[in-house]
C-alpha cells in the first residue's frame, strides 16, 4: 500500500489506479510526472536571473462506460490522493455520454524496445558554475564580434529533465525518462544612425555532448543581428520567396495541422474529405517519425519528439502525411480515429489533465539535392525570410498573410535587408508552388524542414 513516504512514481501510479477501479470507475489510465528545470539569463556578463525548479504530480483519467473525467493534483500525499480519485469518479458520473471516448483496445498498446537515446545523466552532472559561464562565454563571443553590437539580449542556459509513468486498467504499463540542455545568445546591433536590430542563435541537444561551442552560437548571432542593419521595406510585387529553415517549418507544420484528425471531422481544415488526393508538388514528402534515433559516433540520440509510446500508450510510428504531393494519412489519437473510422496514428499528446490531444514526434519535409546557396542563386529578385510576426494562417481556407523580414535577392545574391512587408497567399497553391528544395535538413527541435522556395507569393510593401 501507498505510505506518506512513497516516492516512485510507478507505484503511485499503480496505487491511484487501482483505487479509482475500486471507487466504480470502469476503466482508467493514471499519469505521474516528476521534473527538474534549471535556467540562467546572463546579460552583459552579469547573472540576471537564475532558476532551479523541481515538480512531481499526477493525472487520472476515468471512465463510467460511455462518460470520462480528468483531474490532476502535486499533491501526492495520501489524503491529495484520495481527492484526485473522489473527484474523478464522481465527475465521471454526471458528464455526457460519448459514444466515441474511452480507452484504446488491449490489444493496441505496446512500446519501442531498447534504448532511444532519450536520457543523458550528463545534463544534470554539469554545474551551474559550467552552465553560466556557457551562457557568459556566448554572449561575450556575439558582443565581441563587431564593434557595431553594443548591447545585448542576454545569453542564456537551459536544462531539463523529466521521468514519465503511464499505467492504465486495460494491461498497459511503460516509462520513459527524458532530458534537454540548450543555450543562445541575442545580440543588438546599432547602426550609424542609432537604429537597432536584434537578433540571435542556439545549440540545443539531449547531452552535453552534443551542444556546439558556445563561440561559434555567439558569432553566429551577431551575424544574424548585423545583417539585419539598414533593413527597408520594398515595393508590393509578385515574387519567389524563400523560406529560411526556421520559417519553413512553420510553413511545413501547417501541413501537419491540416492533418490533424480533429480538425478534420470537424471540418476545420482544407484537408477534409482529401485523402488520396493531390496537395502539393510533386516535390513534397511529408513525414512525422516518433521513432527516430541519429546515430551520434559515441552514441545514439533520440529525437527530440521520439518517445517509445504515445499519450495513450500506443507504440509510437513513422507516419507519411504526404507522399510526392499526394496527401496519404491523417494523423489520430483513438477519439478522433473512431470518429473518422480509421486506425490511430499514435500521435496522442497527453499533459496530466484532459483529455489526449494529437501531437507530432519528429515531424518534417524530406530535403531535396542542392545546397541553400545554389537555390538562392536561382532567384533574380525574391525575398529570403528569416523572421515573420503574428499568426495569419487560416487552416479552414488556406489563407496565409503574415508580417516578414529578410534579405532582398538580386541576381541570385542576397543584396539588402528588408523588413515592414507582408508576404501572402493560400498554402493550397503554396505547396504546390514549392520549386524548389535545399538538402539543409538539420532537427535543432521536434520540427525541421529544409530551406524552400515558393513561387508567385505577393510581397506588400511600399
């Protein structure tokens, strides 16, 4: 039984679960997280802010045949126990019947096997000495580099670990423990006239190993910021646009969005009813990988959205959203995938409370076979994006318009920064106006993509 003391997380877990059963619930699935987090700003060489945390807490989903609840608490003590799963029950039993909700079939559950290269112990070895003098030695690099950057944002270090436990009445028990370090810099540039740009750059990895030098993040920064110096608008046209790596995958992400099962039955999306059929260019192979490990010369590294099952502990898989063009999956969780009459995906999200959502592991477009240099040596005038602002995406009808800045393309160079601009269009004729794609694939998240370019966007300026 569970004592005051208990601090596994799998037999608290285990404990909750069974006393929900026994409360009346018919079926149920419990949740227990621990974490710890550490973050440092330093800005101008001095510690601004320094924040070392930890959290443990738990989630419980119940069932009274066709009717569900959710409640979650920090509190593990006995007594926080035995209000998690009277209020669970008891929800239970006056929510709405749903004829679609409840726990997969016993006979889907399962996991990966072996190890993802998910957790490093290195991450939490470091001291907190080593993880601000990072932070410093970034920032010093990008303020170091031109005497043009005169001030800073700040550079900054992350880490963090977490353990998952996910039990459930219907046989399923996995855990899985994950673990991440990062660090920036952002710098500000001045020009002759006092008028500022700021940018920045990051290394982000699961082990310390595999963060760069926090010189080489420092410089690239302060390139990042001076290039953006004397930024001006330029005049509304018609023009290929070019997506830079960072904003390509927002661009891409959408395609996943679309995709999504819930917005599908709900008919949000202009994906519905588009199985089969044509989406995009030929060109576009669209893929969302739980499962992905690099092989990373001492070791394997797990992606960062590879987990061995997903929320509802389905074994995680490698989806194709669409291939060469032709939209070939939706992606699920087990509600959504009844409510369309299809197979989950496995791409169930799971926070403590609620109910599972539907998230991507590794999600990205696969690259083409030239360099960035050579797909912007191709444009005769265009515009390479490096930042938007605001959220202009319409997934019910496609419509795209958002905020931008850049660098203007001349006679395949990158000539002058650009900024005060809208860039427009519908991702509909967006995908299938992709003309071209780099081979710069690099995962520096869950979500990558490529440098792309896009033809025909119109560009608001002047």
């Amino acid at each position: 039984m569970l004592t005051e003391t208990t601090t596994d997380l799998r037999q608290i877990a285990q404990e909750v679960l069974g006393r929900a059963l026994k409360a009346g619930a018919t079926d149920a699935e419990a949740v227990a997280y621990e974490g710890e987090e550490f973050s440092t700003l330093v800005r101008l060489g001095q510690v601004e802010m320094l924040t070392e945390s930890g959290s443990r807490a738990i989630g419980l989903r119940v069932f009274n045949g066709l009717r569900a609840a959710s409640t979650s608490s920090s509190d593990l003590s006995r007594e926080g126990l035995d209000k998690l799963v009277e209020g669970a029950v008891a929800l239970a039993k006056i929510t709405s019947e749903d004829p679609f909700v409840g726990l997969p079939e016993a006979g889907e559950f399962g996991q990966l096997d072996g190890d993802l290269g998910l957790y490093f112990e290195d991450v939490n070895e470091q001291p907190p000495s080593e993880r601000i003098e990072v932070a410093r030695r970034c920032e010093a690099a990008a303020l170091g580099y031109d005497t043009r950057i005169q001030n800073s944002g700040g550079g900054d270090f992350d880490t963090a670990t977490s353990h998952k436990v996910m039990v459930n009445s219907r046989g399923f028990a996995g855990e899985f423990r994950r673990s991440y370090c990062g660090f920036s810099a952002a710098p500000i540039a001045h020009d002759e006239h006092g008028k500022m740009q700021r940018n920045y750059w990051y290394s982000s990895s699961r082990t310390v190993r595999g963060l760069a030098s926090p010189e080489e993040i420092g410089v690239i920064a302060a390139q990042r910021a001076l290039r953006r110096l004397g930024a001006k608008p330029v005049k509304t046209q018609r023009a290929p646009v070019v997506f830079s790596p960072e904003i390509a995958r927002g661009i891409m992400g959408n395609i996943f969005e679309a995709a999504n099962g819930d917005a599908i039955y709900r008919h949000a999306s202009f994906f519905a009813e588009m199985l089969g059929e044509r989406v995009a260019g030929e060109n576009i192979t669209v893929i969302d990988d739980g499962t992905m490990v690099f092989d990373r010369g001492e070791s394997k590294v797990g992606g960062f959205g590879t987990t061995p099952f997903d929320g509802e502990g389905l074994p995680t898989r490698r989806t194709v959203l669409v291939e060469k063009g032709v939209l070939k999956n939706y992606v699920t969780n087990t509600y959504t995938a009844r409510k369309l009459g299809i197979a989950s995906t496995g791409n169930a999200s799971r926070g403590l409370a609620g109910n599972p959502g539907i998230g991507a592991g590794n999600f990205y477009l696969e690259p083409g076979a030239i360099s960035q240099e050579e797909l912007i040596g191709e444009v005769k005038q265009g515009l390479y994006v490096t930042e938007t602002m605001g959220f202009g995406v319409n997934l019910v009808t496609g419509d795209y318009s958002q905020g931008a800045s850049g660098l203007w393309i001349e006679n395949g160079e990158l000539a002058f920064p650009v900024e005060e601009i809208t860039i427009a269009g519908n991702l509909k004729d967006m995908y299938r106006n992709i003309s071209a794609i780099a081979n710069d694939l690099v995962f520096r998240s869950a979500s990558a993509s490529p440098t792309i370019r896009v033809e025909g966007m119109t560009i608001a300026g002047l």
